[in-house]
DNA sequence: ACCTGAACACCGTTCAAGT
DNA sequence: ACCTGAACACCGTTCAAGT
C-alpha cells in the first residue's frame, strides 16, 4: 500500500524522499526518525548512515525543497507594479510551502531561500532608478513585509478564533469616535486586499524621492 | 541554592513562575515537565494537577507575559513620525520578549499580544486624518511590518554566518551594472537602520492620499 | 559498504494509591 | 484537596555486531 518494491539498497534519495513526503502532510514535528524508518520498512538506525542525524536530514529537506523554488518573473508596466508583482509572486511560494519558513527560520537559511525573489527585486529596483544602499534597503524592506504578512496571514488562518473575541476589544471609546473603525478592526482581515494595499504603500514610499537631510 | 523554603503546598502561581524561568533562561524547548518538577522539588505528576499539562502550562505562560507588556507611549509631533514612535515601541516590547512571539504565534493568540500597540496605532492613525476601513488597514500594516522586521531580525542573529556566503551570490552581472548595491546586499544590513527606513516608508504610503478610483 | 537489534537517556501523560 | 511512584507509549542517538 506504500508503494514498496524489490529495493536492493536503502538510498538517500529515498530517505530524503519519505522524509519530504511526512512534512509535507503533517508538518516538521510529524517528522520522526522512527516513523520515518516504518515509513521506509528499514530500522532506524539505516537512517543514521545515509544522513547523519535528524538535524541533518532536516537541513538537507531544506536545501532540496529551496533548491526548486522556481523563478519569479515580474509582471506589470511600471516599476512600482513590477515589484509588487515580485511581492505577491514571493507570497505565493511561501504560501504553497507552509512548512518551508518555520524550518528555514529554524536553521539560519532566511537569505538563501530568498534569493529568487531578491534577485527580481533587485532587477526591478534598480529599473525603478534606486542604487547602490538605498535600492538594497528597498529589496530588503520588501522581503521583510512580505515575510511578516504570510506568518501573521498563516497565524490567523490556523487560529480562526482568537480566544479574546476581538469585538469586545473595540467597543470603547473607540467605537464612538469612529464606528467603521471598530467594525473594521472586529472583522477579520481580507487578507489579500490588506496584502495589495500594504505593499504598494510601502513601495510607493520607497521610491519616493528621499525628503530632507 | 535554587531558593527552596519550607513550604506546605505547591502552588499554581510557583508552578508559573518556575516555568517561566525556565522558558527565559533556555527558551520554550528547555521547559519540559520533567525539569520543571525537578526544579521545584516534585513529583513530575503534581504539576498536573496545578496547570493541567504542558499546553495549558504554557498557554497560561503566554497570558501572564501578554498581560503585563506595559502601555505603548507615541512620541513626536508629526502624526507619521508619532506612528512610528509605536512601531519603535513594539519593535522592542517583542525584542525584550525574544520568546514571546513563537509562542504567541504557535497558539494562535497574535491579535491578543498586539492589542497595547493596536490602541495606540488606532489613535495615531486616527490623528492622521484616516477613517473607518482605511484607519483599520493602516493599523494592520504597520504591525505585520514590525512583526515580519523582528522575525527576520532575530534569525539574522541567530545565525550570524548565512551557510551559502551572501558574498558569492552577488558577483555576478549585478556587481557590474551596480557594485555599490552587491557590496550592500553581501554586507549583513544595518537592521536599525533599516527598520526607521521601511517603518518610515511605509507610513508615508499610507497617509498619502488614494491614487486613482 | 550497508544494515541490524539492544540499550541508554530522555520525553508527556495516565492511573491507582496514598495522606 | 493535594501528592506520590509505577507504568505506558513515545522520542533521538550510540554501539557492537552482523553480512
């Protein structure tokens, strides 16, 4: 029923392949060496001599399901579109790989899996007519947002409730001087709409010209 | 040496404290039922008949921490510059608080622990001349930014050295066309600086007058 | 070179039994 | 009402032994 053949040796492609297939279905801490050797129908210490350790193994998911991420390809005429195409490109891959940033940020390898997505926005930056510091802050400032968003996108969606009501927070005198206000914050987010919105903001003041000093 | 008076029960509050001494020292991985107990010179089983288990333990850990943040106080006297005197403020609540954000985030209680900056960023935002729906976008922007900074931030210094060496990634035909800019992005970034940039960038866009339709 | 089972030191949790 | 030890079902990892 697993698919299990007439199999020589056990190898590390297998391994790494069992081992994507358990965190893809039920996430990283579904992820044990035991279950993963019954997975294989091996004993768990084979595991050990074809990638080391649990922390290894992890590394190796990483740098594999990174490794083909894809390209990202800008869409969109002017520069400030092009680039928050390159957000919601980055946005989608991240949320097609919900498991990928908790263990990426788990092991250190932020950057490296943003490299597709940095390399279009510098592309794009740069168009826009940033150089040298400022368009590097522009490409990081954006990573960092999009980032942020899907966590607290991905928070929301798997804690549908929030355990203090949040209509009862805003019922003040909040409510009062602003009603619409109250009900917006009561309600939950739309998401997408909030992504769009917060990304050409951020954009359109990035490539403002810089004010003052 | 650990402090341990006479004492004629054990008790919820003590079970807490212990609990959150271990979760400050060593980070929530290190507080297991076993440690805790042995810290407080139990049997392991007794700290359930306190807290119920470990989720409900550090459920009520989180409540505790959330609860005494403290208030959020904007300085400045240019409504942007006040908004992001907040995005500062919460900036560092979460950095004093390093363990804070992945337990808030695992238990989905994210809108609970942003609740002191939201108050302050709705009437920031409101003294900014925003209303209703558009008010409640802004609040909710600004703080995914700053969660997404610190994220970042802090993996940043977890994990000083970036295994793939950002420096090799930038060599390439970018470092022609705009050395100042690869240099930039191969140097670890000016995290502070960054951050009053974005914050400061992204709060322009906001306040700006809607473009178009 | 590759696989195995036994063993060690850990976990969280339940339960019947104590006071 | 509160605490206890024994027991269960899990972990990751090491190691000596097999082929």
């Amino acid at each position: 029923m697993k698919g299990k053949e007439t199999r020589a040796h056990l190898d590390r492609e297998q391994v790494l392949a069992a081992a994507a297939g358990l965190v893809k279905q039920h996430g990283p801490g579904a992820l044990t060496m035991r279950k993963l050797a019954a997975e294989l129908g091996t004993a768990v210490t084979s595991i050990y001599w074809h990638v080391g350790n649990r922390e290894q193994l992890l590394d190796a998911l990483v740098e594999r399901t990174v490794a083909d991420l894809g390209e990202i390809r800008p869409t969109g005429a002017a520069p400030a579109q092009r680039i928050a195409s390159v957000a919601r490109a980055l946005r989608r891959l991240l949320r097609d790989h919900p498991h990928l940033i908790a263990m990426v940020h788990e092991r250190g390898l932020t950057e490296r899996m943003f490299l597709p997505a940095q390399r279009a926005l510098v592309h794009e930056v740069h168009a826009a007519g940033l150089r040298g510091a400022r368009a590097a802050d522009a490409v990081r400032a954006v990573q960092v947002h999009v980032v942020g968003h899907v966590l607290v996108e991905r928070n929301r969606e798997r804690a549908p409730v929030q355990r203090p009501g949040e209509q009862e927070l805003w019922d003040a005198r909040t409510a009062e001087q602003d009603p619409a206000l109250a009900r917006a914050l009561a309600r939950p987010p739309d998401t997408e709409r909030l992504f769009a919105l917060s990304v050409r903001a951020l954009v359109a003041g990035l490539l403002e010209p810089p004010s003052g000093d």
